[in-house]
C-alpha cells in the first residue's frame, strides 16, 4: 500500500514538475523564495498593530517568534527521521524531471518546510485577522497553495512532501492562535 502511494506520489510529482516554461520558471522560483515575501509579511504585522492594542501586538509578535521556530523545527526532526529523498536527489527520475533551482536544496524533503510555514502564517494571521478582514484567510490560503505547487514545480518536493505540511502547517497555525487568544486573555486579566 505505502508502495503504491509513493509510486502515485512520483507520478503526480512528474506530470506538475514536467509542465513548465521560461516565463513560468523564473516566475515560480521569485515566488518560491522566502525574501521576495518581506513585504507581504510586513502588511500582514502591520494590519495586526492595527488591530490590536501594543502591548498585545508585542505579545503576539513573541507567539508569531514561537510559532515559526517550532514548526521550522519539527519540520527539520521529520526531514531527518523520515529520510525521503527529494525528488532532485533520486537518481531514477534525474531524466525525467526538471530542475529549476540552481542547487536541489538538503538531501530530505519529507515534509516541505515551504508548505508549512507558509500554511502556519495562512491559517495563524486568518484567523487574528478574520473579524476586521472576514475573507483574508481565503487568500492567505490560497496563497499558501501556490508556495506549495511552486516547491513541486521547481522539482525539490513531491506532491505528499507539500500536503503534510499544509496539514502540520493548519494544525499548527489553529493551535498557536488557540495559544495566542489565552495569553491574551490571561494578560489582560492581570492587567485588571
């Protein structure tokens, strides 16, 4: 069954990898690269100092520090104790498949840090957001989706690679905004 699955995996990975062009590379690989994205991050801090008063931004801000460090971290004790190949390390698809990036990245892709870091920022800033901008954790998450595809397409993930971390990523991002609203609650009791 876990054969199987791969194989699929591999499959998949192969038929989105292999559907590029010039004008898509370059524009895939700014997409996928983490400080084209300091803008962005800025806008999402700054709607949340709007939002909240500053001694609770600063508290989020430390939850958001957190939150980062811990899903980056779990994701590199996954990479490690799973050891899958990425798909650019495997020697039966170097054929096959299309290389964008320069270099293929570590030798584990089990599971994209891209995809849940990207899907923790999605589903954390949504839901702090969602009572002024009721409809941007749509947009977060579609954005999230791209950062996904754009691992996949630049040949250093497989498809299951990017979905486990969406998933670690959700859960994540639920649990710390969970952890977020009671520090706040708590802080604003001692504050009383």
């Amino acid at each position: 069954m876990l054969e199987q699955l791969l194989e699929l995996d591999k499959s998949i990975f192969l038929a989105l990898n292999s559907s590029g062009s010039p004008f898509w590379d370059s524009f895939w690989m700014i997409y996928t690269t983490k400080t084209s994205w300091i803008p962005f991050y800025a806008v999402l801090l700054f709607l949340m100092f709007k939002k909240l008063n500053t001694k609770m931004f600063f508290l989020t801000l430390v939850v958001i520090a957190l939150m980062i460090t811990f899903t980056d971290q779990i994701t590199n004790l996954f990479k490690s104790g799973v050891q899958r190949p990425r798909p650019c390390h495997d020697s039966g698809l170097e054929s096959l498949m299309v290389l964008v990036k320069q270099s293929c990245g570590g030798a584990y892709g089990y599971f994209s840090g891209h995809a849940s870091n990207s899907m923790v920022i999605a589903i954390f800033s949504g839901l702090v957001l969602r009572y002024k901008y009721k409809y941007a954790i749509y947009g977060l998450i579609v954005w999230a989706i791209f950062m996904g595809y754009s691992r996949i397409y630049i040949g250093v993930h497989y498809p299951l690679d990017v979905l486990s971390g969406f998933i670690f990523g959700g859960i994540s991002g639920y649990l710390f905004y969970r952890l977020n609203n009671y520090l706040q609650s708590r802080f604003t009791l001692i504050e009383k």
